[in-house]
C-alpha cells in the first residue's frame, strides 16, 4: 500500500515564486511570440517558415545555454545580462520592422524594466 505525499520533503527548500518571476515568465513569452510574428509576417514563403520557426528556436537556445536559472553554462552576470538584452533587443527591433515602433517601445521597455528589476534582486 502506498504511503500519501507529503507535503514537503525534509531538508528541500523549494524556490518561492514571486509576482516578479510571473513577470519574468510573461516578458519572456513576450519576447518569443514578436519573433514569432516577425519571423512569419516579414518574410515571404518559404523564408518565412524558417524565420518563423528558427527566431524563436535561437532565443530559446541562448536563453536555455546562458540566462535560465538552470543555464548549461555558467557564466558572469554581465554576461547574463548581456544575452538577456539581446534577446529583448531583437523582439524590439522585430516589432519596428514590421512597422510597429511603439508596440516595439513597449515591449522592450517593459522587458528591460521587469529584467532589471529581477536582476538587482538576483544580487542581493
């Protein structure tokens, strides 16, 4: 006979998930569906598969590689920080060349500001 769950096991502490990793989660999502958009709406066929699918599939890639909380690879903050902004960079610049500055704006303005915010309490 099995024995119920527990609610949580001696000794492990699980992380606790703040409005802030919420908002971490939602800009990142974000930055992935304007490369999406970008990637199929500017392009023609059968480019347009290709950016559309491979944009995204790239940010996913570094973002796994060296940003994630369980990055492959280790590296500096700085440079955390620097694959981060690229990453936020390009759905900015993917919403101003599909002849959208403002949604751009927004969205790299909300996703640098969420992404300082969690940074500066990633240092504490």
């Amino acid at each position: 006979m099995s024995q119920p769950a527990s609610p949580a096991t001696p000794g492990v502490q699980r992380p606790r998930i703040t409005a802030l990793d919420a908002l971490r989660l939602l800009t990142e999502l974000a930055a992935l569906a304007s490369l999406v958009v970008w990637g199929f709406a500017a392009w023609p066929l059968p480019w347009n598969i290709v950016f559309g699918i491979g944009a995204p599939l790239l940010a996913v890639l570094l973002w796994a590689l060296f940003v994630s909380p369980k990055a492959v690879i280790a590296v500096h903050p700085f440079v955390r920080a620097l694959v981060e902004l690229l990453i936020f960079l390009s759905a900015t610049l993917a919403w101003w060349a599909l002849g959208r500055p403002w949604i751009g704006l927004a969205v790299g303005v909300v996703c640098v500001v969420v992404g300082v915010a969690h940074g500066r309490r990633a240092m504490r």
